[in-house]
C-alpha cells in the first residue's frame, strides 16, 4: 500500500496534465544535477477522498536493478478542499527534498515512517524510501488478478 491512509474505495490517479507539468519542472529544474548522476524521475499521484498522495521517485537511468530513492508526501483532503492548492503545496516540500538530496553526493537520510511537517500553511506527511514505484504499482497490478 502506498498511501499513508487505508482506502476502501481506490482513489483517482492524479491528471496526466499535472504529473507531466511537475516531470517537466522537475526536469529543468534539477537538469544539471539529474545528467551528473545519470537520473531520472518518476512521478505517481492519487487523490482520493480524505487525502492526496504524490510519490516522485529517482532512479538510474541505465541500470534497472540500482535501487531508486522515493519521496512519499501525503496530505488529507476533505470534501471541498481544492486538489490543486494542496498539490502545489507539496511539489514545493518536493523541491526542498530535492535540493537537500542534490546538495550531499552522500545523501542517506531515509525517514521510513510518515513525518507530519508543513508548507504554505498546508499540513502534510513526508516519508522516504528505497521503494521502486514502477515494480511496486506493477506488483499491485499482478496481485489484483
């Protein structure tokens, strides 16, 4: 399970456009330091009734089996509240991520459990990870059978 909250109904994935404009920010943004360690990013976002969930994950452009850093943020949603707002939200706690991960050529500082934090007055959970997204929701797929 990816999200941070239980789920009995499975949520919506996050609009096409919107993961694109953040794989494309993401992209320029952090170009210089994605070509120097041969990376790339994966994007994956959910919204569901009491919470949105974005996943953006960076991993080797040329070896399948090196084992990708994962930056997990969740923030609860109610009925009303406006998904964009929140998404922006946490693409900004996104970027401080990356700009600490970027700064330190030895970067270790995994947080597995969920880390209640907040930006632009939007409370939210962080976590991060070794998990290899793509294999885990492939996994999930598999499982559903």
């Amino acid at each position: 399970m990816l999200a941070r909250l239980e789920h009995a109904v499975e949520g919506a994935d996050l609009p096409d456009e919107w993961k694109e404009e953040l794989q494309d920010i993401l992209e320029s943004t952090y170009q210089d330091q994605r070509i120097a360690q041969n990376k790339n990013f994966f994007v994956y976002g959910k919204i569901y009734s009491n919470e949105l969930l974005l996943i953006v994950s960076l991993y080797s452009k040329d070896d399948p089996t090196a084992i990708p850093t994962s930056c997990f943020l969740s923030a609860d949603m109610q009925e009303k509240s406006p998904a964009r707002k929140i998404l922006n939200a946490l693409v900004d706690a996104t970027g401080i991520f990356l700009d600490s991960y970027f700064q330190d050529e030895n970067w270790d500082e995994y947080q597995v459990q969920w880390t209640k934090e907040e930006t632009k007055k939007v409370s939210f959970y962080y976590k991060v990870t070794r998990e290899n997204i793509p294999l885990t929701l492939e996994a999930n797929e598999l499982l559903k059978e």
